[in-house]
C-alpha cells in the first residue's frame, strides 16, 4: 500500500475500463437497446480531475454512443471503442499524447485489461475485479466496479499531489 502510495505522486493520466469499472458491469436491455449505470461520485471525480489538466482515456470494447457521450461531457479526453486489443490501444494513445507508463494509472477489472496493467505505473482494480486481475493490481479499491472505485483512486492520487479540494476547487 505505500509503494502505492508513492508511486500516485507521478500520475497525469488515468485510463479506465467502463464495464465493471465505470459501472457495476451489469446491462439492462430495453426494446434493444443496452442501459448501464454511472455513478454521480465516480462522474464528479473525473470531471475534477479534467478540469485540474489531468488526461483521461476510456479503452472499452463497447460500442454505445450514450456512453461515449457522457463521458466526453465529463472532460475525459478520448473514448476508445471496441478495442479487441486494449495494449495495442494503449499504445497509441501514449504515442499520440506523449506519456509514459509510469505517469499512467489504469484501472480494469477483467482478462481484456491484464496487458495494459502489466506496463502502467500504477494498476488497479475494482474489489469485485476477476481474480487475475485482482492478483496482478498494485492497488484493490475497497469499492465495487460502478460504486466510487474510480472515484477512489482519483481522489487518492490528487491527494497526494495536492490538488484534491484544494483553494481552488470551488473556482468552477
């Protein structure tokens, strides 16, 4: 837990799966249509940490506009969907934005997101993560996936840079 501590003093950049990390990875589906759940704690932080010049990215295999959407009105800075491949996703988005894996916190919950938490600097993962992922995570939020686990590890790192609730916080 320290070393996880420590290494958060470094991050500029959170990547984050959206079923079962974003949402408690349960879809209703309703005349054909697929319905998913987002948490107003998790929505806050990320839209704090945007606005605090924080990059966010969404690598999904989904291919839902709504979610999209969303998450673009919430400041993340690209959503990538239906990523068979989520290292080779991961990838390009560190060529394209100039970050290193050590400046990055990714947060998955199953098999798909194992690549991309292996190179990071800081992988974590929701508590009802799979137990490979789980196995494999520098850090395990207390929170289900959908239930402030993103909101978690936000908060946690711009605390320890200082930036959480801070004197400008209420600028906005």
């Amino acid at each position: 837990m320290e070393n996880f501590k420590q290494k958060l003093g470094i991050i500029k950049v959170f990547i984050f799966d959206v079923d079962g990390v974003l949402t408690n990875g349960d879809v209703y589906l309703f005349d054909d249509q697929l319905i998913r759940v987002f948490n107003s704690r998790d929505a806050y932080a990320l839209q704090y940490a945007a606005k605090n010049g924080y990059k966010i990215f969404v690598i999904t295999g989904g291919r839902n506009k709504a979610v999209k959407e969303r998450l673009m009105d919430l400041g993340v800075t690209e959503v990538r969907m239906q990523a068979s491949n989520k290292i080779k996703v991961y990838d390009e988005l560190r060529e394209q934005y100039g970050f290193s894996d050590a400046q990055v916190l990714y947060m998955g919950d199953d098999i798909p997101d194992h690549q991309v938490m292996e190179v990071v600097g800081v992988s974590a993962c929701p508590q009802d993560a799979a137990v490979e992922i789980k196995a494999l995570a520098d850090y395990q939020s207390p929170y289900n996936g959908g239930r402030h686990c993103v909101r978690d590890v936000i908060e946690q790192t711009l605390r320890v840079q200082g930036v959480w609730f801070n004197d400008k916080a209420h600028l906005w």
